[in-house]
C-alpha cells in the first residue's frame, strides 16, 4: 500500500492538505498558506486561496518558481502574501521541505495575547513551549527575518519533525522535512493547545 507521497505529486499534496486543514479546523477563510520544495522547485498556494477560494484549490491552481530565480518568483501575480516567509525559511535551511502558515482553531485565543503554548502531551512534547517572534509588519521581510531568527534555534526539529513558531494576534509557522509531516505536527499542536485550553478549566 502507498502512502500520501507516494500517491500525490507534491501540487496534489499541497490541495490534499489544504482541504484537510480547512475542513478540520486547522487554518480559516482569512488565512495561511502551504508551501514546498522539492530539489530547487518552491511549489505554494495562491495568494488568497482561503477568502476567495475557500482552500477549494486544484493542482493547476499551485503556483511555482525557482529559489535560484527568486525575484522573479516573487513578481508572480498570485505569490503568496506570505510567501516571504516561506522563501526566507528555504533559503537559511536547505534541508527544509515544506512550510506551513495557518491559522488554528485552537491555537488562535493564544496567539490573540500572545500567551506561549507549553507542551503538555507525549505527542507534543518535541516541540516544547512554543513562543513568538517579536512584533514586525505582516507579510514583510522583517517578519520573515525574524523567523528564520528563531529557527535557528530549532534546527533538530525541522530536520526531523517541525520547528515552530507562533505569530502575534495572527497564528503558527512551522517547516518540516515534508509536507505530510508538517501537517501531522500542525494538528498536533492545535490538539495540544486544545489541552492547554481544557485542562485550565478542568484545574
């Protein structure tokens, strides 16, 4: 039996993650965007594929471009807004292959003050308390500089699980060796901010 990559190329990874973030709750109609990279080829979602499109993407809707000409990637005209994030991630680490920026249910009232998101189960635990980069204009290459910033710090985590870091009033980045593994650890820790969030009331 093949599994996910095996059968998906990366354009229909990218639309099978995309509607299983949406419909679990794992990003909204305001935001995120998927992204990866396979040898020098950056494959990533359009630019508002969740207000205008709902995440109801096909493959012939991912856009492409290559790191090695990466100006011109970012003049096309449905570049991700976050897409300077993305590039900046794949830059600093080449070993990176996927990125993903979303907005989770659970993860959002946390994001809303700012509140780190301690680990507080086994499927979560690698990722340890998660916390923000410093305040920086959306969409703008100070933000993505400041990421990357930060995951220098987690190079064990992108290479084998996620390195992941949580964005003021707006929601998570993480990068992955691959695309099915990041959207693993991307429900993992809205699952574990879920238990951040019922465990307060349980006390």
């Amino acid at each position: 039996m093949k599994n996910i990559s095996e059968r998906l190329t990366i354009p229909q990874q990218i639309v099978y993650v995309a509607k299983f973030m949406f419909e679990r709750e794992l990003t909204d109609i305001a935001g995120g965007n998927i992204s990866a990279k396979v040898g020098d080829v950056i494959y990533m979602t359009p630019t508002l594929a969740g207000n205008q499109y709902h995440w109801d993407i096909g493959p012939e809707d991912v856009v492409s471009g290559s790191l090695s000409e990466i100006e011109q990637f970012k003049k096309h005209s449905r570049f991700s807004r976050e897409g300077l994030s993305h590039l900046a991630i794949y830059q600093a680490f080449p070993y990176v292959g996927a990125v993903i920026h979303a907005h989770p249910k659970y993860v959002l009232p946390f994001t809303a003050s700012s509140k780190p998101i301690p680990a507080v189960l086994n499927s979560s635990k690698s990722f340890g308390t998660l916390q923000y980069h410093t305040e920086a204009p959306s969409y703008s290459q100070e933000q993505a500089d400041l990421i990357v910033e930060m995951f220098k710090d987690q190079e064990a985590g992108l290479k084998s699980k996620a390195g992941v870091v949580l964005m003021p009033r707006h929601g998570v980045i993480l990068g992955s060796p691959d695309l099915i593994t990041a959207l693993d650890c991307l429900q993992r820790i809205n699952t574990n901010a879920f238990a951040v969030m019922t465990q307060k009331r349980i006390d």
